[in-house]
C-alpha cells in the first residue's frame, strides 16, 4: 500500500482530495437538508393533526349525555365518509361513548402510546400518523381520550423520493468533482512536466546550463530558480574539483619528475656510495613531501565529510599559544622576528588540532612578516566563540585575493619562490580545523598589517 502511494501521480492525489472534499461537503448539506425536510413533514402532519382535533375537540366536549352523543357518531361518521386519508377513535371506559371499534390499525398493530406518532402498516403499505388528546369527564360523559389518525403516506413516499434524489445527485456531484479536479490538476501541472522536461534535457558535459524560469507561475518559478541555484553550486563543486584535480597533478607531477630525473641519471652510470646515498637522500626529501600532501589531502577530506574533533579537552589557549610559540620559535629568530601572546580563553577542543591550526599561521606570518618586526597572537573571547588571530607587518594583500587564499593549493605570488618547499594546503587545513571545531576562518589587511584568523566553539 505503501509503495502504491508513493507511485501515485500528483494529479491522481489531487482528484482524490477533491473528491474527498466534495464528500464531506455533499454529505454534510445532505444530511441538513434531510433533517430539515423530515422536520419539515413532521411539523406539517402535526399541524393538520391539530386542525382536526381543533374542529373536533369542541364539539365532543360539549356532548355530555348519551342522546347528545349520537351527534358526535353521526358528526365522526360523516368526517370519515369524506375520504380514507383521516381516521377517529374515541376510547372510553363507558362503551356507551366509545366510538371507531377496536383501537387497533389493519394489521392489528396498536396505536402508539404517546400523543404524537406514527404507525407503519403493511397491508396496505401505508405510514399512518397519530395524535390522540384526553377530554375531561362532563355531566354523564367519563373522560375520553379523541384519537386522529392521518394517512401519511404521500409526505413520507416525497421525503425519501427527495433523499433518493439528493443520494444521487450527491454522488453524481462527487464524480463529478473528482474528474474535473483531475483534469484541472493535470491542466496545472504542465508547467512541472514542462520544466521536467526542460531538467532531463540538460547536458551533462555543461555545467552552465540553466532552467528557463520566463512565463512559469510563482510556485513553480521557485523550484526552477531553486534547482537553478543547486545547478549553480554544482558548477561551482565542478570547477573546484576541476581545479582541485589539477592542482594535485601539478603537485604531484613535479616530486615524481625529479624522482623519476634523478634515478635515471644515477643508472646511466655506476656511482660510488657516496653519491648513491646523496641520491636516495634526495629521493627521501621528495617521497616525504608526498607523503606530507597526501596525508594532508586525507585530513582535509574527513573534515570535508563532516568529522568533528574527537580528542577533546579543557585547554587555555594562552598557554597552549606559548608551546606553539616556543616550537616554532627558530623559524622567528632567522627573521628577527618577536611573537607576544596577549588575551587568553578557556576553551574544550582538540589540543593537538589547535596547535597545528596556529603552527600554520605562525609559519605563514614568519614567511611573510617584514623582517625586524613584531608578530602579535591575540586571543579573545566573543560570544559563544574564542578568536585566535596572527597579525604581521607585509605587504598588502589584494581584496580579490584574500578571498582565495584559504582554498586548497592556493598560492599568492608571494609564495611562489618557496613552492617547492610549501604546496599551499596549511591554511586550507586552518579553515578545516575551524570547521570541525564549529568555528570559521577570516582575514584582514589595512594599514600595513596582516591578520589571519579563525575561531573556536568553546564547548562543541
């Protein structure tokens, strides 16, 4: 049933609902009208009931002897001479002024207790309606009970011809709306095969390809221009990917050239140990920087597939800020370049991750920081996040470039001369760190100094 379900067409599902709808509807109005219409029937046997007792009433009350009563049979005889459709009972405990023989109907069934009500009959079909009133005791006359018996069969045969009619029309209606709603839900969703069209169209090869939203209704323009904006981020993951590829190619291609060089060279000839050695040397320097690629190509992609830090601990940045500080602390003095540390932040995360987030920007500010000058770490704490940042003095940074420079194997001219030794994935792995930390990265430049940044959640 489930799978049927999901199989359905919109439009099948539409024309249900309708359907569904219209039922409610129909039935609700229908059980009104009927309710109304029986009401309606009742109410007009009752009044002609009570006309009859009205006419009859005063004439029997004014009998009070047996010779007077002679007048009310001769009265009630001539009543029913007029027609079968009305009919009189009177009971009484003196036979003398009782009158219209045994209290019973055709089929022996007896008249109904209460003062109004109605009999069925079988022979004839017939629904007989009932009213009897009590008329007190006067001179010789005991109390008598006045029975009127109306032949309701022409009201009731109309109120079930009428529901038989509206049951009819009721279902016809629901059909009805059922059909026109499937075609006005098909009508309304061509629009949706039109743009399922225009989608199965697409080519793969051209990520630049776009829905045409021009002439479609607001509803369906949404979707288009929502799966236009998912094409979009497609094209975008595509040339990342694209660039990303060839990047680690490059990458790749020019440790494995010079492995490749080096090692021919060394066949072409015998060579003593010695140079042997400088050679495997050599070739272990290559090896181990793509080594260093791929292992930082496998971080960034388990933290491109959502993994969180998972080595967590109660850590005050401060003073992890100085160990990292003390470990790279060669690189600084080469320049004669002073790290200060200021602010602190008490925050729980990975130890080891935040050590090689600042360690990379640490070793980017020691690259580029003008020689002679002061690189500042500063910590502080804003919101439910801590922001650590390396601020240098260097050259301006491009607005155009800045944005890129945390992308992977993106280098600014700067760094150009050092591509051999630095293959542009640390600050990459900055933002990734961040990332698995609930936190972001950012970078500034103004006014001669340099800033490179990223924040934590203080309790993931």
């Amino acid at each position: 049933m489930i799978g049927m379900s999901r199989r359905t067409s919109i439009a099948w599902r539409l024309a249900t609902m309708f359907a569904i709808t219209a039922a409610v509807v129909f039935s609700g109005v229908a059980f009104f009208l009927y309710c109304f219409l029986t009401e309606s029937v009742r109410e007009q046997v009752r009044g002609e009931l009570e006309f009859h007792h009205t006419l009859l009433d005063p004439m029997i009350e004014a009998r009070h002897t047996e010779p007077q009563w002679e007048l009310v049979r001769r009265k009630l005889d001539g009543f029913s001479q007029e027609g079968a459709r009305v009919r009189y009972w009177i009971r009484s405990a003196d036979d003398r002024f009782a009158y219209g023989g045994p209290f019973l109907l055709e089929n022996g069934q007896a008249m109904p207790k209460a003062p109004f009500g109605f009999v069925k009959v079988r022979d004839p079909a017939n629904v007989w309606a009932v009213m009897s009133r009590a008329i007190p005791a006067s001179g010789d006359r005991p109390e008598v009970e006045f029975i009127v018996a109306l032949d309701a069969s022409a009201h009731i045969d109309t109120k079930e011809k009428f529901t038989q009619v509206m049951s009819i029309a009721s279902a016809l209606g629901i059909l009805l709306v059922a059909i026109l709603g499937y075609w006005i839900a098909k009508l309304g969703l061509c629009p949706v095969r039109k743009l399922s069209r225009q989608a199965n169209l697409l080519p793969p090869n051209n990520p630049r390809e776009r829905l045409d939203t021009v002439g479609l209704p607001p509803e369906i323009r949404e979707l288009a221009v929502s799966f236009n904006n998912a094409l979009e981020r497609r094209e975008a993951a595509w040339l990342q990917l694209e660039g990303f590829n060839a990047d680690v190619a490059h990458e790749l291609r020019t440790p494995l050239t010079n492995l490749i060089g080096q090692t021919q060279v060394a066949l072409v000839r015998e060579r003593d140990l010695g140079a042997l050695q400088d050679l495997l040397e050599s070739n272990l320097e290559e090896l181990e920087r793509m080594s260093s690629i791929v292992n930082d190509m496998l971080f960034l992609s388990c933290a491109d597939n959502g993994h969180r830090a998972a080595e967590l601990s109660d850590i005050s940045l401060l003073t992890e800020s100085r160990k990292t500080v003390e470990y790279v602390e060669d690189t600084f003095s080469e320049r004669h370049l002073v790290v200060r540390v200021e602010g602190d932040a008490q925050v729980h995360a990975d130890k080891r991750l935040f050590h090689r987030a600042l360690a990379n920007l640490l070793s980017n500010s020691a690259r580029y920081a003008y020689t002679g000058t002061d690189v500042i770490v500063a910590i502080e704490t804003r919101g439910d996040h801590a922001w650590i940042s390396v601020s240098n003095h260097g050259d301006p940074i491009p607005p155009d470039l800045q944005s890129r420079l945390f992308e992977r194997f993106y280098r600014g001219d700067v760094a150009r001369t050092q591509s051999g030794i630095h293959h542009g994935l640390g600050l990459s792995i900055v933002r990734a760190i961040a990332s698995m930390h609930g936190g972001a990265v950012f970078i500034r430049s103004e006014h001669g100094i340099n800033t490179f940044g990223f924040s934590l959640l203080k309790s993931i």
